[in-house]
C-alpha cells in the first residue's frame, strides 16, 4: 500500500487544492478537513466511523503512517 502525503502551507491553500481536484474529477481518497468550520464539502463526504478510526487515538495508532503530517500542533 503507498500513501502520497502532501502539505501545504496554510489552510486556505489546501482547501483551494482540494476544491480544485474535486471540481478536476481528481479527489484523493481521504482528506482531512477542519471540523472548526463549515466545509463547502461537508455535504458531499462520508466521515470515517469511530468504531474504524477513534480520533481520540488517532496519533498514537498512526503515528507510523502519517507522523506529524496531518496534525498541526500549536
């Protein structure tokens, strides 16, 4: 299994990404998306079920996979 990990600067910059390869037919298969705001994409995405993937160990259990790329800490 191969997983491509991209980072991006900011958030607006990722969320133009992202729009941009969903209007391209070119969506990845998972995205993560702030649950803060409202998302222009919450309507059109499935959420993965907790009973799959609980946030609240989310970084311990896939720290190996995606390290620090998906979680921002301030």
């Amino acid at each position: 299994m191969v997983f491509n990990v991209q980072n991006f600067s900011d958030y607006g910059t990722y969320i133009y990404t992202l729009s941009s390869a969903i209007s391209k037919n070119q969506a990845p298969d998972i995205f993560v998306l702030n649950n803060n705001d409202k998302s222009i994409f919450a309507d059109h995405s499935v959420s993965i079920p907790s009973d799959i993937i609980n946030a609240s160990d989310f970084r311990k259990k896939y720290k190996a996979v995606f390290g620090e790329d998906l979680i921002a800490s301030f």
